[in-house]
C-alpha cells in the first residue's frame, strides 16, 4: 500500500528573511544549505526542506528551530509519521521529475503533495531510519576524515614548497624567522638557497594543445578536455568526448602523452592540475602538456610544485579576464618554479604520496558507503528487503 504526501504530512512555504533582526543562534535556509542566521525562528524541526525553486533534488533534514527561505519548502510530518523515515523517501525520490518551468527549475506544492511512497507502521518506519541514519554517520565520519587529511596535505604543500627537506636529517629545514641565512628571495617567495629557480620553460618540455581541435565523434579516441582535468586528478567520467581514430595523429603530432605528464588547464577553469595515467587519449584546446626535463625534474614533483601557494600567486596575478580567468601559454611558460635537487624531489614526493595514499583510501571507503546507503534506501523504502523485528525491542532490527 502506498500513502501520499498529502496524507502524511503538511507543506508550509519559507519567507524573505532580510527583514529579520540579526542574529547567530537560528540558522537561515536555502536550497544550499544554511546560508545566515538569525534570532527568530519561523518554524521548529524535526521537518524535511525540500527545494522549490533552483536546486530540487537536495533535501535537508532539520532539527531545533530554523528559518527557510521562500526557494524551499518546510515539510512537516504528521504526528506519528518518523521524519527521518520521510527524510529518506524525498532523498530516494527523483524529484526533478515534478519540475515544471523551463527556466529556473521549480516545483509546485500540489505537485509535492501527490508524491506517493510505499507505507509502513510507525515502528517499522523508526527502524529503517535508524539502519539509514546508521549509514549517513559513518558517511559523514568518513567525509570528515578527507576534510582533516586534505588540510593536512594543504599544509604539507605550503612547508614543503617554503622550507623543502634537509636530506640528511630528512626533516623539515627550519622556518625562515629562526634560519634566515637557509633561504633566498624568488618569485614563489623564500625558498631554500639549495634550489635553483627557473621558469618552466626552462625546466619542461611542453605542448599547448591550441587549435582547432579535431571534429568529435561519437566513438574512436578519448579527448581529454579540461572539464575532465580536476584539481589533482582527472575526471573520465564528467566528461565524454571522443575523436576519430584517423584524426588522432594530425591532432597529437606535436607530442602524444606519456605516463606522469602533468596537465594543465590554461582557461575555464584556470590552473586545474593532474598527471595523465594512460596514454590512449587526445587532449584538446585550453590543456597544456608538460614533462620535466630529464636529471632535473621529475614529473611527479612538478605536478605538486604547480598546486603550490608561491606558484599559484604567479598564476592569478598573471591571468586576465573577468567573468573567465584564463592565461596566454607565453606568459605561463615564463612563470618560474623553485627546483631542488632529485633526492630532495623524490623526499617530498614521498612526504605527499603517504598523505595521497591515506585520502584515497578513504575516498574509496565513501564511495562504497554512499553506493551501500542507495542501495538500502531503495530496498528498504520499497519493502523489498524486509525488516526483521525482534521480541525485544531493545535490540537493533535486523535485515534479511
């Protein structure tokens, strides 16, 4: 049997909030997220927020009071209705599916409140939202811990590309406030007095993919664009665009990629950096290919030298352009670098890849927590898997 949203629960629209006195204890919604607070509530949770009007598919789960903006709606429970239970329904529902305006995607109340979902009693909603909650802390748990180890990284790449490693005691060199006489002034800042400093026209060998880029098709060779080029790694799956196989060696006769060649995006978005790691692809306009020159730099360290904040301030300082910030390859080439010597690369290197190595791990540990939590939601929310109640009520339900 199956209920709709009209018979479960109530909709109640948000309100302009920039009326409202300040304040810093009732947090504001919108479809994002909390976007402000203020010291009066509008309504009390627990409820489900649901997006009226731009980003529909993004439910939230409240709790306490709060104040919701008039892009999202409040939904209330009925009493006896579990709102984590009805929390996890909207999430398990494809709401763009309600969308009506060709503009703005919005969604209506009469539309919300024919939203029909598969009934349970009362106990049974409570023990699928606690199985589901149990996922959603171990996820945020999880997302919690790539967010501490990317600070870390972030942290990492400041000191290592400011005071390098000292090869015989493998540490840190001291900071340029306790040490000044280890350092000297470049265009990345202060950097050891060990490493030379050169731009990268002087260090790489490199390619700028500008052009016409060959016509696309619909199979053939994977064309690498810079939408696929993210910030440390790249995406084959954002982004899908292929070129024929007959056109692949006029479009990479300037230099086909190798293994650890470091991508770089020049425009939309600026300053994406990934090393490449497969060589059957093309790579398209706005995507500059570089490979250190060999004995002096090593690929691996240059990828992580142009995510460097000493680099990054070149780069920015550099770029042009308002809406879309982008660089001309002849002014990029010239933007310089701090190189120390191999050992010293490969011992910074080693420093990231162990954090690297910890962030991925747990990258995949998400993915197959969220993979899980989907699959749950669609069993347990449709009745396929059923839920084993025990006689002691104490004790947590199992699933069968």
């Amino acid at each position: 049997m199956n209920k709709s949203l009209e018979e479960i629960a109530h909709i109640f629209s948000g309100i302009d909030y920039k009326m409202n006195p300040p304040g810093d204890s009732v947090p504001i919604y919108g479809t994002g997220g909390i976007m402000g607070y203020t010291s009066i509530p509008l309504y009390q949770g627990p409820a489900v927020l649901s997006g009226r009007k731009g980003s529909i598919n993004k439910p939230i789960y409240v709790e306490g009071d709060f104040w919701n903006v008039d892009t999202i709606f409040c939904i209330k429970a009925n009493e006896n209705i579990d709102t984590k239970w009805l929390y996890y329904n909207f999430q398990n529902t494809d709401l763009t599916k309600l969308i009506e305006a060709t503009g703005v995607p919005s969604v209506n109340s009469k539309s919300l409140y024919k939203l029909e979902f598969k009934w349970f009693e009362p106990d049974e909603q409570q023990r699928i939202a606690k199985i589901l909650s149990t996922s959603d802390a171990v996820i945020e748990k999880t997302q919690a811990a790539i967010a501490k180890y990317k600070a870390i990284k972030q942290g990492m790449l400041h000191d290592l590309f400011t005071r390098g490693i000292d090869t015989t005691t493998n540490k840190l060199r001291p900071r340029f406030e306790d040490a000044p006489q280890l350092y000297k002034e470049s265009k990345m800042g202060m950097i050891p007095k060990e490493w030379e400093e050169k731009s990268l026209e002087d260090s790489t060998d490199y390619v700028d993919y500008r052009g016409k880029t060959p016509p696309k098709s619909d199979f053939g060779v994977f064309l690498v664009t810079a939408k696929n080029i993210r910030f440390g790694f790249i995406d084959y799956e954002i982004s899908k665009e292929f070129i024929r196989e007959d056109a692949f060696e006029n479009a990479m006769s300037r230099g086909k990629v190798k293994n650890s060649d470091v991508l770089f995006t020049t425009e939309a978005p600026l300053g994406n950096v990934a090393q490449i790691n497969r060589e059957d692809v093309a790579l398209a306009q706005r995507v500059i290919k570089y490979r250190g020159l060999e004995g002096l730099l090593h690929n691996d360290f240059l990828a992580l030298t142009l995510m460097s904040d000493g680099f990054r301030r070149q780069l920015f300082s550099e770029s042009t352009g308002t809406t879309v910030q982008g660089i001309k390859g002849s002014r990029l080439h010239k933007l310089k670098i701090g190189i120390p010597q191999i050992e010293e690369q490969n011992s910074i290197v080693k420093y990231l890849l162990a954090i690297d190595n910890k962030l991925q791990t747990e990258q995949t540990y998400l993915h197959k927590m969220q993979l899980l939590k989907k699959g749950l939601m669609e069993d347990l929310l449709s009745g396929r898997k059923k839920i084993l109640i025990s006689d002691n009520t104490n004790e947590d339900a199992d699933t069968n």
